[in-house]
C-alpha cells in the first residue's frame, strides 16, 4: 500500500471485481477521509475568520490612536491661544503700568527740582537721567509689542489655516 501527504494508506485500484476489497472497508475509508478533508476546511474557516477579527482589530486600534491624536493637536491648539490671551493680557498691564509710571514720574520731578541751592542741580541730572532710562525702556517696549503683535497675527493666521 502507498500513502498519501496526510499518511492515509490508499489501496491501489484494482479492476477486478474478484480481487476489489470489500465495499464496506471501502466505504468507512471514504467517510474517514471525507471528515478530515471536513475538518481541514473547518480549521482553515477558523483561521480566516481569526485573520480577520485581527485586521478589525488593528483598523479599530489605528482609528483610537488617529483619535487620539486629534485630541492632543486640539489640546494643544487650546493651549497656545490661552498663552497668547495671558500675554496679551500681561503687555496690556504692562502698558498700563508704564503709564501709570510715566505719569507719576512727571509729578515728581517737578516737585524735586523746586530744591534750592548746588544740590538742586545734582538732582536735575539725576532726573534727566531717569527720564531717558524711562524712555528708552519705552521705546524697548513698543519694540517688543510690535514684534508680538506680529508674531500673534501670523500664529491667529495660522491656526484659522490649520497649518
């Protein structure tokens, strides 16, 4: 007898119906054969529907992380503009502050250079030299603002183009 890739024993064909095995023997191995070949295709039904859970499982994984992903842009999206609004907010104070500064610094001087005498010159220099620290410190800051202002333009632009 020879057998097949699966180890079955196969019994050669014989023509004669004398020398044919019993049709019942025949018959038990055809069955066996039948619900192995059942089997086989079972297992490779399972294997597939297996292959395919994982792929959906993959896909739904891949669509959390995308998720997942758009949830931190966003976040972080919230996150620049309530910086850029607390700067905003902190050069309008700071504006209003130098304000207040320039205002009162007015007043004082005018008040020390009423002193009399050599001294009062001293102060009058000392007084000349705030006002330009005041000054330059101004100008520095209107620098510094317009620079924000356009790097604030050009991130609101930005984010309105989602880039």
């Amino acid at each position: 007898y020879k057998s097949d890739s699966k180890g079955l024993e196969l019994r050669p064909k014989v023509s004669n119906p004398l020398t044919r095995p019993s049709s019942a023997g025949h018959e038990e191995e055809e069955e066996e054969e039948e619900e192995e070949e059942e089997e086989e295709e079972e297992e490779e039904e399972e294997e597939e529907e297996e292959e395919e859970e994982e792929e959906e499982e993959e896909e739904e994984e891949e669509e959390e992380e995308e998720e997942e992903e758009e949830e931190e842009e966003e976040e972080e999206e919230e996150e620049e503009e309530e910086e850029e609004e607390e700067e905003e907010e902190e050069e309008e104070d700071e504006e209003e502050e130098d304000e207040e500064e320039r205002g009162r610094g007015g007043g004082g001087g005018g008040g020390g250079g009423g002193g009399g005498g050599g001294g009062g010159g001293k102060e009058k220099n000392e007084v000349e030299a705030e006002e330009k620290e005041v000054e330059e410190e101004r100008k520095e800051d209107e620098e510094e603002k317009e620079e924000t202002d356009t790097s604030s333009l050009f991130l609101s632009v930005c984010l309105s183009l989602k880039i």
